[in-house]
C-alpha cells in the first residue's frame, strides 16, 4: 500500500538542530530507503517540510518505520500518515452517468 507522510515540526520556528542529529536523520532515511519502504522524499518550497512516499502494509507499519528517524525520536518532528488507494475517476468515462439515456439492447440481424 502506498502511504503518504507530510512532516510537522514539533520545535519553535527557527529552533536550530544539531548537525550530528540530522546527518543520523539522513542516515536512517537512506536505510529505509535501500529497504524499499521509503519510496521517495521530498522538501516543500515553503517551510521545507519532508514529504515521504512510503510502500508497507499500512498506516500503523508506516508510524512504526517513521518513528526510527532521529528527529522523530528526539521529539523535534512527527508525521501526520494518509493511506492512498488507486484513483478510481476513470470509471465514469467508461460507465453510463444517472442521466444518460438508456440503451436498446441490440437486435439480431434480419436475413
């Protein structure tokens, strides 16, 4: 399942953090991601808030690999964790709507 984590800092804005602390952050994330449970990161624009792409069995597996980063355990981010599912929107394109007419079933061939 795919699952999608937005960081919150936890700390003051502009709180600085040890150097060590986020070279041990970079370190755990890069072993999640050789174990193909981080599928992607990325900072925002704004804020630069990590954005993770993760692939495990659902939320409460993706809390539980979140909850090893350094960050997380020095109590200075959390994750708020969304479980996707695959976009279903492309059935109305193949499905008849409420309000389309109804179809005739097709009559056989007159010889």
């Amino acid at each position: 399942m795919r699952i999608l984590a937005i960081e919150r800092e936890l700390t003051p804005p502009g709180a600085s953090i040890p150097t060590d602390l986020l070279r041990q952050e970079a370190v755990q994330v890069w072993a999640l991601q050789k174990q193909g449970l981080i599928r992607d990161i990325w900072f925002t624009t704004q804020g630069r808030n990590a954005v993770v792409m993760l692939e495990c069995s659902g939320g409460t597996e993706a809390r539980r690999h979140l909850a090893t980063l350094p960050l997380v355990r020095a109590g200075l981010i959390d994750f708020t964790v969304h479980e996707l599912q695959s976009y279903d929107g492309y059935e109305r394109l193949f499905s008849p709507g409420p309000n389309a007419p109804a179809r005739k079933p097709e009559e056989p061939p007159e010889y």
